[in-house]
C-alpha cells in the first residue's frame, strides 16, 4: 500500500502540471522563508520568493509578482494572484483591476503610494483561451495558496499594517478562515491575530464582470465605501 503522499502524486500524475496537487509545498516555501535572517528585508524577502518552486505555478508564469508599496504602510491590500499584465510586468494590481482600484482608492481619499498591495499567490495561474492567444485566469488551488503562504506571512511580519484588507473570496478565506463569506461580512471589523483591525471586501475584478455599466456603477459605489470605512478606521487609530 502506498503512502498517503504517493498515493496523492500518483492519483495526479496525469493531470495539467497546473492542476497537480503539492506535496509537502507548505513546507518546501517555508524552509525557504525561514532560511532568511530574521532582520531580513521586504527586498530580500521578494528576492528570496522569485526563486520559490514550491509548486508548480512558476513554470507557466513569466514571473513572481511580489509585493509593493510603502514597507510600514498603514493599510495592506491582499488579492487573490497577480493576473495577466501583471504577470508580464512583474508588478500587482497594474491591470485593469488595477487601475479600478487606484480610482476606487482616490475617491476614498486613500493614497495609493502609502498602501502596500498584495496577493495571496505570487504566480499568475491560467490556462490558453480556446482561440486567439490570450491567457484565461484559473483560480488557484488551496495547496498553492498554502505553498504562498509563507511569503505573505513574512510580508504580514514586515510590514505590520494596522489594517489588512481582504480583496474578494480567495484572499479572504485563505486569511480568515475556508468558512468566511464576503457576501455576508463585507466592510465589517473582523477579530483577527493578522493585524489591529482586518475588514473583507470584493475585489475590483468582479466589478469589471458586472453585467450592465449600471451595475458596474453601483458595486464601484458599494467598493469605495468600503474603501471609506478603512479610511475611517485608519483616522481613529492614528489619532
């Protein structure tokens, strides 16, 4: 009878390299991050995290997209993975999910350059589109989220936000927990180890998905008010 872990590899063996379940990923990542000097910094971490091969996600992607924004920047904005042009790029949230937030932001009277943006998986996951040449995202699996986790937990660690906010369902349940719906506790103050105050909204790609401009204009509305109520809390706890 085979273990359990080579019962898993053999099981997957067949599927897309995308599709395979980790084996042991979680603790590849983390021999990797704890590998780091404790007084490490975010560069050295990112460094660090280009080389990750802790699943297989690198092998399709251009690069790793890691973090950036003001290394103690009050507010932290974690999203799911980094999508097609930032894969390019090598940046988050430069797209036009990006660009979406950085209006979303501005109206909320947030400073882009004072936040440091995020997401939970540092490779863009996709697969081809059946025609023409465009890469169609794939959500990640929860052994790649797991074998990421490391990464965000040491930009968590460095950074130290005193308000982390959660961009849509993946980014929230892989912080707060598989059973966390956004749908019901979004823009609410969640008790969370993570950071002083924690709160979980959409992510500004689902606002591009609307189905008419004027949904897409009332869940732009319903995003920046969420966005306001980060402000909010930050103005409290910094005075």
């Amino acid at each position: 009878m085979l273990p359990r872990t080579a019962r898993r590899v053999d099981a997957t063996s067949r599927k897309d390299p995308q599709e395979r379940d980790t084996v042991s990923a979680e603790s590849v990542t983390t021999r990797a991050a704890q590998g780091l000097p404790r007084n490490a910094s975010l560069s050295e971490v990112s460094r660090a995290a280009s080389a990750c091969r802790a699943c297989d996600l690198w092998k399709a992607a251009t690069q790793t997209v890691f973090g950036e924004g003001a290394k103690k920047a009050v507010i932290m904005l974690v999203g799911e993975q980094p999508g097609d042009q930032e894969d390019r790029v090598g940046r988050p949230f430069v797209g036009p999910a990006g660009r979406l937030l950085d209006q979303a932001l501005a109206e909320a009277e947030i400073e882009r350059s004072e936040v440091y943006v995020t997401n939970v998986v540092k490779h863009f996951k996709w697969s081809p589109a059946e025609r023409g040449k465009r890469r169609i995202h794939k959500k990640p699996r929860y052994s790649e989220i797991q074998a990421c986790r490391p990464w965000l937990d040491a930009e968590l660690e460095r950074v130290k936000p005193e308000v982390l906010v959660c961009l849509g369902a993946s980014a929230a349940q892989a912080l707060l927990g598989k059973d966390f719906r956004v749908s019901r506790q979004r823009g609410q103050l969640i008790e969370s180890s993570l950071a002083p105050h924690v709160i979980a909204t959409v992510h500004p790609s689902s606002i591009l998905r609307a189905r008419d401009d004027q949904s897409r204009h009332e869940q732009l509305n319903s995003f920046v008010q969420d966005l306001k109520q980060v402000a909010r809390v930050v103005k409290r706890s910094v005075h």
